[in-house]
C-alpha cells in the first residue's frame, strides 16, 4: 500500500493507496467516537458493504442513503440528513464515513463540516475521479441553481482510504469520466502520469492492476503536496482548476443532467488547451498532445447544442471569478500550468466555440 501525508493547519491525515485497505477501516477509527454514520447510496452499498464490515464490528452505526445525482446534491438534502442524523442519535461525539463516488464525498464532507458545528469524517472514494480528486482535500460543497459548489466549506477528514479494486465494477462511462481528472493532474504537474496515459491507453482503459495503482497515486502524490502549499486554495491549490472554469458553467448550463463531471472536465481542459495556444502560450507540439490525449479517453458527449455565448455569460458566475474578472488555468507545457486573467471576452468565446464542436 502506497500512503502518502497530507499537511494542513487543520489536520495532517493519511491518503491510503491500496487494495484491500478498507477492510482496515477500524485502524483509522478514533478509539473513542459516539456513533458512526456511513453516508452513501444504495448501490454502492449493496456491492460494497461487506469490505467495511470488519471495521464496523462492535461499532454503534447508522446507514444514510444519499438519493444520488446533483441534482440532490442542494442545501435541502443536506438539512434532511442532519434532521436523520439527529432523531437517530447524532451528536456532537458523532463520526461520518462518506463511502461513495465524488458527489457523496463532497455532501458528505460538508455535512460533517456544520452538523453540530463540525464532526470528524473520513472519506471513502468508490469511484476513480473521487478517488483521484474529490475524496481529497478538504473542499466540500453543494449546488446552488446559479453554479457548482457554490456552498460549502473546508473541513479535511481523519483519513482517505483508496481501494483500486472498488473500480471494477464502476461502469465503463464513469471510469472514463474519472480520466479525464487524471489527464488533469497529468497536465497541470506530472508529465511522468502523462507519459503513462499516452504510452498505455490499452492497459489504463482495462484497468489492468499496476498501471491503475500507478496512476492513482500519482495523482493523490499531486494533490496531496498542493493541498500541502495550499489548503484554501489562495495561491498554488488554483492550479487544480484545470478544466473546471469552463467545466463548471456547462455542467450549470446544462441542468446538472447531462454530462458526468469528469467529462465535463474534459470539455473544459479542451477550451483551456485551445484558448492558451491561441495566446501563444502553449507553443510546439504540447497543445496537439493535450487535445490529442483527451480525445484518446473520449468520446465526449456532444454538447453543439450549446450556446458559447450563454456559457460565457455563466463563466462570471463562477467561484474562481473575483471582482467580476474571470481567471483561468492554461497549461504552458504538459507538467505546468500558469492562472491567467483579463482575457479578451473575443478570444474566449472563440475557444468555448471550437471546444464544443
């Protein structure tokens, strides 16, 4: 098993990389908790819960089931959990495992942030984007109908426990969608990750064990030393935004309906890539790399229905947008990526445009 520390002025916490490591659930349990709530959804309980059984042996426990989807991932779920939570026993001594894929992480994780002014919890990624991005870092949150995550809190948990093996029963179409969060930390920090997505698009798209463990945690070894510099995304944390600018005013300007996040990450990464070679950026044969690398994990959803100029509009709505200027993240080189703003509006629209069609 690969573990990797995660430093913050809030907690230093262990990232678990490894089969089988849920199963050892009760070494990262404090010896003293009150009851342990496990949030998740039916499926991924019914295919999973024995593997969290051995931890819970003689542990007071409650089970919440998230309804699924974003759009349950709103302030009205949140105050229905904590009211479950409450007649079932929950108090201030309470702990909360968020076991399911990137939306139950981060329900999870800000409910545990404000029930009772904050309890610990521990996260369980079963899905790969979670594992490989929001299972990590402390950053919770819920939709609001104007964007994504524009609700939520820093809470980091007690511990993230990896298993790869959960992955095998992932649908084809989530694994790819969590790709395209791989491509990003590729991207934005490791041309070594990058490299390895080229060279073994076979054995990554089987999900052949070593190059999968490989992958992960590289990409938790990128997050973690991020989160490390920078817990509250003032400075370095930003650069994690890779492809979420543009990504998150789709995912808005399609009703939370349509595209899965990670792929609307993929989007996104394509108008970042295409809008930094237009600002000559991005020069020699690292933009054709990029793009080519995304279509490679595709396919993408068709999103040409769309229209550039309503998502450039939603772009202003964005939590990365400060006194109405927007910023972006633009690769210069596959490893590094440079927070860029005051951007023609021209210039981006031209972008939304070619990475929608």
């Amino acid at each position: 098993m690969t573990t990797l520390l995660v430093t913050t002025a809030q907690r230093n916490y262990p990232a678990v990389v490894g089969r089988g490591c849920l199963e050892r659930l009760g070494d990262y349990l404090p010896q003293r908790t009150g009851k342990i709530f496990v949030l998740t959804t039916r499926d991924v309980w019914q295919r999973h819960a024995t593997r969290l059984a051995p931890g819970l042996v003689g542990r007071s426990h409650e089970i919440l089931f998230y309804p699924g989807g974003e759009e349950h991932k709103r302030l009205a779920t949140v105050e229905a959990l904590a009211e479950e939570m409450v007649q079932r026993g929950g108090d201030r001594s309470s702990l909360l495992l968020a076991f399911g894929g990137g939306i139950v992480n981060d329900v999870g994780g800000f409910l545990a942030a404000i029930f009772m002014r904050g309890i610990p919890v521990i996260q369980l990624p079963t899905t790969l984007l979670a594992q490989v991005d929001s299972g990590l870092g402390g950053k919770t949150g819920v939709n609001l109908q104007s964007g994504k995550n524009l609700v939520g809190a820093f809470h980091q948990p007690l511990a993230v426990l990896i298993d790869p093996e959960l992955l095998e029963t992932l649908p084809e179409r989530e694994y790819r969608a969590g790709l395209f969060e791989v491509i990003k930390c590729a991207v934005i920090r490791s041309p070594e990750l990058f490299d390895l997505l080229e060279t073994r698009r076979e054995d990554v798209l089987a999900r052949l064990p070593e190059p999968l463990e490989r992958m992960i945690a590289e990409c938790v070894r990128v997050k973690a030393e991020v989160v490390s510099a920078d817990e509250r995304e003032t400075d370095l944390r930003r650069i994690l935004n890779f492809g979420h600018t543009f990504g998150h005013a789709l995912e808005a300007e399609t009703g939370y309906t349509r595209l899965l996040h990670g792929e609307a990450v993929g989007i996104g990464m394509r108008a970042a890539t295409i809008l930094a070679r237009r600002l000559a950026m991005l020069v020699g044969g690292d933009a054709e790399r990029i793009l080519n690398l995304l279509d490679a994990y595709g396919p993408l959803p068709d999103v040409r229905d769309v229209s550039p100029h309503a998502l450039a509009l939603r772009l202003r709505s964005d939590k990365k947008t400060v006194r109405g200027e927007v910023h972006f993240v633009l690769p210069e080189a596959i490893g590094r990526v440079r927070i860029v703003s005051g951007v023609d509006d021209r210039l981006v629209r031209e972008a939304i445009e070619a990475a929608l069609s």
